[in-house]
C-alpha cells in the first residue's frame, strides 16, 4: 500500500461518484425497475446496473490493475482478496430511491488487504459528500472535519440513538433475532430493556454509518447487508472516532465481508456500549456464518 497514492485515488472516486450523480436525480425508478433478487423486497433497478457499469469502467480505465466488487455483478463465491479493491454499491438505498425518497448515496470504498482504506459517499439528491482516507481524517463535503461536534462520553444505552435496519429477510433465525432484539432495546429498563431513545431506520447502510461517523447516531447495528453496503462508511467512521464491531455478540474485530455490523461513534466509552448492547441482542445471527 505504500506506493498507492490514496489522495489521488480519493479525488479521483469523488469525481466519479460526482458525475455518476445525475443518472440518479433524473431516473425514473418506477418505470426502469428491472425485477427483484432474493425476493419482492430487495429491489434492483436499471438505474444500479447503469450507474454501477459507468463507475467501473471509470475505474477500470484509470486503474487497470486493481480489482472491482460491486453489488450488481457480484456472484455467489466471489471474494474479497488482498489486492486493492474498489467496493462498490451504485445506489445505497434502491428501496428509497424506487419510491422517490431522496435518502440514497452511491457508496465508493477502496480496500486493500481487506481494509478499508478509502471511502466516498455521495447523496447525490441533497449534493452531500461524506469521504475518508486512512489515516488522514474524514470529511464532510470535504472541508468540514467529522465528527461534526467534540463527542460526548458516551454514557448508557438508554441515552442513545440506535439506526438498525429491518432488511429484505423477513423470515427465519435472523428474522426473529433482529425484531426481539429491536423490543429489547426500545423495551424499559425495569423490563430488562435498553430504553433507547430511538430506533431510526433510514434504509441505506452506507448514510447510517455517515450519520454514526457524523455523531447525530450513536449506534447502527445491522446484520445481512454486504461488504459494498459498509466498505466506503467504514474508513469514515474510524477516521472519525467510530469502531466497527460484529453484531453478534462476542467479535471485536469483523471482516469487511463479515455481514453483521455494529458502529458506534467516537467517545469515551465505547467498549461499554457495545458490551451492554451485545447483552440485549436475542441469540446469533447466522448470515456470514
Ligand atoms: C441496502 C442497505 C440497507 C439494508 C438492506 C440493503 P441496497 O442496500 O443499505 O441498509 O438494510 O439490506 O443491503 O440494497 O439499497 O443497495
């Protein structure tokens, strides 16, 4: 990694997030749905395999010797090696963008040995960039540093503000796991729940772990999405304070392909939160296992 130069490859992916962004505003969703995959909730659209088609060759172009994973030409089996790898989603948040609901981004991360170590994040509806480079900070519209406020300790979870996401499995073991374990954190604290302040469920992994690096979330656990969900969001967390731990209880340190995620933002006491979260989860996800 030490003769790539990572300033150079950002400014690069946000240009082409950038000029990906209006065959996004000006799609039709409704009319270029293109079927669904796993089943009638996890949509595709034309739009994600143009935009994403647009973003490689760019990439391809420009660094012919780096590898590509993107959701839309994913295949069972493909893995995530060590080589430098873009990390792609077109659209975060297609079941948003189908229903003209402008919380969408275009999801850019750049790994290498299976590290995030570049990640772009683009809404390309309210123009709003998120982006990060290993070790150099992360940023919102690249000049204002994030997080967006000095953090705040973080002190139990009943004074949190927790996304999670629902997700296209809407039966089975994880099914269940995610909405007890929602009960149990909205549940009150004499009923052994974590009280929260809120459950938020904004429907794009990659603008939840920006809200999360932002510090207006305190907490996103999510099981199911994929590495192109979480890669580019990942670096801007970290750069900003955040950690990403498993979902499931018990692994501090999850692979970017791992498929169960939780970030809490920067501040004192993270180890804590994540302990008395992991405590209030039903049982074990088995996505990634
Ligand atoms: C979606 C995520 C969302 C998650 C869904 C899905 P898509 O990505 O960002 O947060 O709950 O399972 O992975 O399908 O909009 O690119």
């Amino acid at each position: 990694m030490a003769d790539l130069n990572l300033r150079e490859i950002h400014d690069f992916m946000v240009s082409i997030a950038k000029s990906a962004a209006d065959r996004i505003t000006s799609a039709k969703p409704t009319t270029s749905s293109s079927g669904s995959k796993k089943n009638s909730v996890d949509l595709v659209t034309e739009t994600d395999q143009a935009v994403e088609k647009l973003i490689s060759t760019s990439l391809r172009d420009k660094y012919p010797d780096f590898s590509f994973m993107g959701e839309e030409t994913y295949k069972p089996g493909d893995t995530l090696t060590a080589a430098p790898t873009f990390v792609c989603d077109p659209i975060d948040g297609t079941t948003n963008f189908v229903h003209r609901y402008p919380y969408v981004s275009i999801s850019l991360g750049l790994a290498v040995d299976r590290k995030p170590v570049v990640g772009v994040v683009y809404n390309p509806f309210t123009q709003t960039l998120y982006s990060a480079i290993k070790g150099q900070g992360a940023y919102l519209n690249e000049t204002t540093k994030l997080p967006l406020t000095p953090p705040t300790p973080l002190e139990t979870l009943n004074s949190c503000l927790v996304a999670v996401e629902w997700g296209s499995d809407r039966s089975g073991n994880d099914f269940t796991v995610k909405s007890e374990t929602f009960k149990n954190l909205a549940a009150t604290k004499e009923n052994g729940g974590g009280m929260v302040h809120g459950l938020r469920s904004f429907g794009s992994a990659a603008l939840n772990l920006c809200g999360v690096a932002s510090g207006g979330l305190d907490v996103y656990w999510e099981a199911g999405c994929w590495a192109w969900d979480v890669c580019a969001g990942w670096v801007i967390l970290q750069e900003a304070g955040g950690i990403m731990v498993d979902a499931n209880p018990g692994n501090w340190e999850p692979r970017v392909d791992e498929r169960r995620y939780m970030a809490v933002r920067g501040g004192e006491g993270q180890k804590e939160i994540v302990e008395e979260f992991w405590g209030l989860v039903h049982g074990n996800f088995e996505v990634g296992i």
